[in-house]
C-alpha cells in the first residue's frame, strides 16, 4: 500500500516536472528568437563576407528563414531525438560541446554543495545550541555576524578578493583554469592538480549558500526547541545533548533539505558567475562565450539542460522529503517540481 501511494506520488512530481521542462524549453525558445542580433548575420561577418546573398544563404542553411512555428516544431523534434542542433560559431552538435562540459559544471557544484552544506549545518548547530544554553553568548553573535556578511557580500567581489589574496599576494592557489596548462599531470598529481584548482572557485560559490544554510539552522533548531515535545524530554530529565542529537536536529533539518533542492538549482545561475571569473571550463562559461558569440542554437542547449538539472533535482528534493518525513501526502503539499 505505501508502495503505491509512493509510486504514485511519483509519477505525479515526475509529469509535472516533463510539463515545466516543456514550458521551459518553449519559453526559452521564443525568448532567444526576440533577442537582438541575427546570427547568420554574426557569422558573415567573422567570415569576412557581409553580402546579402551571403546572409541569406546561411540563414536557409540553419533553417533561420523558416517561420518560428515551424523553427519550433522542428527544434521540439530534434530534442525527443536528443538532437540540440549545430553551434554556429564552434561548428560541432551542440550536445556534444555540452556533454564536454557538463564534467567540470558537476564537479564545481558537488564541491561547492558539499562546504556549503556541511559548514552552514555545523554552525548553525553551534549558534543554536550557544543560544539555547544562554551561555557564550558571543559564540551565536559570531556566527550571525559572519554569516551575514557573507550573504551580504556581492559574489563577484568576494571572487576578485580572493584571487587578489590567495593568489597574486600569497601565491597559495592557482587563480584560473581547472588544471594547470602544459602539466600533463597523471594519476594521483592530477587529482591534486585539480583539488588546487577548486578551492577558489568552491569557496567562493559556496559562501553565500553557506551563510543561508548557517541562518536556516539555527532559526529552525531555536523553533523545534521551543516545542512542548522537547520541553518534555528536558522535564523527564534528558540532556540537552541528547536531545538535540535525537529529537531536535531531524526535525530541524527537514527546512534545510527543502532548501537544498532549490540551492542546487541557484548554483547553476551562479555558476555561470564564477566559472567565467575563473576561468572555469564549464557550462557557465560555455553559456557566457555563447551569449557574447550570440551563438543562439548553443544557449537554446545549455538552457534545456540547466532547466533539466533545476527540475530533477527539485524532483530529488521531493522524494527525500516525503521518505524522511512520511506524513507528507502525495498531493498535500506542493513540491519544488511543481
């Protein structure tokens, strides 16, 4: 029986997502053909051949003179066949320079997720129970200041302060590139190659996630300790410790899994970001040398598949909620993939 109420909860987040990548992609494709600029125009131009024949000869080429409503349909057609057409400008399927990225993209965000979860969790818990035990008070006004900041702190200039520091000052981490040109690292020296590589850019994307994580915490373990159940087991007897080890902290994070879903979607907007000031070789850079190329086709792609990356991990979200906190019915609630 629950079984089916989860198989159906399911099948109901999984349409409703298929729906919004749909919208999604339609939307994006109206959006993109508004757009100012003519790509077959771009593209005689960088040839060296600005000629109206010529223009119009690229245009019959991508299907540019075609009506937009058959440009759709066609597009629709060739994403069902995983065909996201041909870049312009770097003259190679489209999914093919995506799926080259996608690696780097993956990496940077795992990273970044990972500190900004971890730590933000941690100090939540530390500000929280430093409030509760109305002791070392200073410990919680640390926190909140620090991570005030840091929410505070635009993240493009938080990028630049750390290559000024770490970098060209200190000369600790490399400033840019997920490797280091002409190595030719292998096996264990690569690894750490990289690792280098991502510290900058982790820390940076990270902070402002971070700094919410550290808020979220701490203001949810305050309201689930304030609850009679808690007051209760403190009555019995209990630790304090215990009781936040066993009673507050699962209730306390079921917030911060709501957040996590939508935080990972946020990354891949700021990825984008970050990847272009570190020269990071990833989607979010891809995606900004398209825009500067007005390379359309390109962007059309990398805006299906971040749209794709936002909903199922949305989906995700959903499904770990409901495992972790039963109660949930499958249409009780509205999930982050509708």
């Amino acid at each position: 029986m629950h079984r089916m109420k989860f198989l159906s909860f399911f099948a109901s987040r999984l349409g409703k997502a298929l729906v919004v990548v749909l919208g999604v992609v339609i939307i994006n494709f109206f959006l993109i053909r508004m757009a100012p600029g003519d790509p077959a125009a771009v593209l005689a131009g960088q040839a060296g051949a600005g000629d109206a024949a010529y223009v119009e000869q690229l245009r019959t080429q991508f299907g540019l003179d075609k009506p937009v409503l058959t440009q759709l349909g066609i597009y629709l057609k060739g994403v069902l066949q995983f065909d996201l057409g041909f870049s312009y400008r770097n003259h190679v399927p489209v999914l093919d320079l995506i799926v080259e990225r996608l690696p780097a993209t993956f990496l940077l965000m795992s990273a970044a997720f990972l500190f900004s979860v971890i730590l933000g969790v941690l100090l939540g818990v530390v500000a929280a129970r430093a409030r509760y035990a109305n002791k070392r008070r200073w410990i919680d006004s640390s926190v909140m200041t620090g991570a005030l900041l840091l929410y505070a702190t635009p993240l493009f200039w938080l990028s630049l302060m750390g290559i000024l520091l770490f970098s060209v000052m200190l000369g600790w981490l490399p400033a840019f590139g997920m490797e280091t040109v002409g190595s030719n690292l292998t096996g264990w020296a690569r690894v750490q190659d990289i690792a280098l590589h991502l510290i900058l850019p982790t820390v940076t994307l990270g902070c402002f996630f971070m700094a919410v994580y550290v808020r979220l915490t701490r203001a949810s373990m305050l309201e689930v300790i304030g609850m009679d159940f808690v007051k209760t087991a403190r009555a019995k007897g209990v630790s304090a410790n215990r009781v936040i080890r066993t009673h507050v902290l699962r209730n306390a994070l079921l917030p911060v899994i709501t957040f996590a879903g939508i935080q990972l979607g946020q990354m891949a907007g700021g990825a984008v970001l970050t990847e272009t000031v570190f020269a990071w070789p990833g989607i979010g850079r891809l995606m900004f040398d398209a825009l500067l190329q007005r390379d359309y086709q390109l962007l059309l792609g990398i805006f299906l598949v971040t749209s794709i990356m936002v909903v199922v991990f949305n989906l995700i979200t959903d499904v770990i909620y409901r495992l972790i906190d039963p109660r949930i019915a499958a249409g009780g609630t509205q999930g982050a993939a509708a």
